[in-house]
C-alpha cells in the first residue's frame, strides 16, 4: 500500500478527531499545542480546512495569530476551549529551528468537583446466608403461584420482592458524594 502525503494528514486528522472525543468531555479544560505541519491560514487549502473545522466542532479556538514558521505561515498552534479566556500567546524566533518558539501561560487550578446525592446501598453489609433464606420464602421460589401470570406481572412480581427484601436487609440510603475529576 503506497502512503502518500493526504493519506497521512488524513490519518492525522481521524487521530485528532478520535483524542478530542475522548478528552473533550472532562472537567478539566483541553489545550491542543503543537506543530500541526499543515498551514492553517491558508483558507483555500482543504488541508487547513480539516484542523479548523474540527476545532470548530469541538468549540476550540486557534490562539496563535502570527507566522510561526521562518518562511512563513502558521504551523503551530496553540487551540483553547471557546469558552476559556484566551492566554497571550507569544511569538519568538530564538535561531534554533525553523519554527519560532511559542509561549503562553494558563490557569492551572482545577474546578471544585460537582456535588452530586446518590441512593446507594451498604452491599458489604448483607449476609448471603440470609439473602438466600429470604429468597428461598419469597414468592420468588414459590412457582405453583405463578400459573396464569403474564410476562409483566412476573416482572413486577420479581421487582417488587427483590426490592422488599433489599429494604429489609439492606435499606438504601441517599449519600452525598463529591464527583472526581479524571486524573489527566
């Protein structure tokens, strides 16, 4: 299979798309830095189009406003949320390469984690001796008495004594818990 140059941008371009969907979700804001090699101010190149619509999609926004190559062109970028005040991003030529250096500084401070309530139950606390006895008396084991009873009442049946032997052993409680953000 010959790989040629639109094939690889479109692989990098697939990358890009697949990473965004997984990171894009998170609590804590994306940044999207780096040598794309493809000039994204050129308007009429679908290449450059590509990288901006999917930057669009995402609700990012290219920070850099300037040639960050020596010939020319902007093939760095530094891409913040829409919503994120955007950082200063500075331009330097420090004669080391043929792209210039970019800097920028961020807030790292991360959000407080939402507070969310939950009903949960103390699992660790049933006895599987006695979850099997109760069963075992439940109407659940009981299939003489289930002659007659359609899909649906079968299904509330198993529901209703599920959830009354549960309560019994095991009540469920509403605990308030501090969600935490995805380690980066």
């Amino acid at each position: 299979m010959l790989v040629t140059p639109k094939l690889l941008q479109l692989r990098y371009h697939l990358l890009l798309s697949e990473t965004l969907d997984r990171v894009i979700g998170y609590n804590d804001p994306v940044y999207v830095v780096g040598d794309l090699n493809v000039r994204l101010d050129c308007d009429d190149d679908a290449s450059a189009q590509r990288p901006s619509e999917l930057f669009d999609a995402y609700g990012l926004v290219v920070r850099v406003h300037e040639p960050t190559h020596v010939r020319g062109g902007l093939l760095d970028v530094v891409a913040t949320p829409l919503d994120l005040a955007p950082p200063l991003v500075n331009v330097y030529d420090d004669d080391l390469s043929d792209h210039r250096l970019l800097e920028w500084s961020v807030l790292v401070c991360r959000p407080t984690p939402p507070i969310a309530s939950v009903v949960r139950r103390p699992w660790h606390q049933m006895s599987t001796d006695s979850l099997r006895d109760a069963l075992l008396q439940s109407w659940l084991c009981q299939p003489g008495s289930w002659t007659g009873c359609s899909v649906d009442a079968l299904a509330e049946l198993y529901d209703s004594e599920a959830t009354s032997i549960l309560d019994r052993f095991i009540p469920a409680r509403t605990v308030t818990i501090r969600r935490r953000s995805p380690d980066p």
